[in-house]
C-alpha cells in the first residue's frame, strides 16, 4: 500500500546526488553516514539493513 506512515519506523534524510550516488554504487551507504550525507532518525538497525537495497 503506498503512502505515508503516522509513526514509520525508521527515515532516511539524504540529497537527491547522494542518493542517486549511492544506487550507482559510486557512495558507500556507511561512509555517506559517517560523513554526515545521510541522517537517521528511529530505528537504526533497521536503517543497517536497509544498506542491501540502498547499493
């Protein structure tokens, strides 16, 4: 079902060059975090296993 979520477990704040980097396999999703690329807020294993669809 698409749409929003009142309370998702997990969101994913990035720019649109990093993301498109990071599905061209030219941006390490860790290394865009660690560099402050992406921001995280919630559940940050979730986000951990989100890094096999984000490459």
């Amino acid at each position: 079902e698409e749409g929003q979520t009142a309370t998702p477990n997990v969101t994913l704040s990035m720019s649109a060059p990093d993301f498109l980097a990071m599905a061209n396999g030219q941006l390490n999703p860790v290394s865009a975090f660690m560099q402050g690329k992406i921001r995280v807020t919630g559940d940050m294993g979730l986000a951990m296993r989100l890094q096999s669809i984000l490459t």
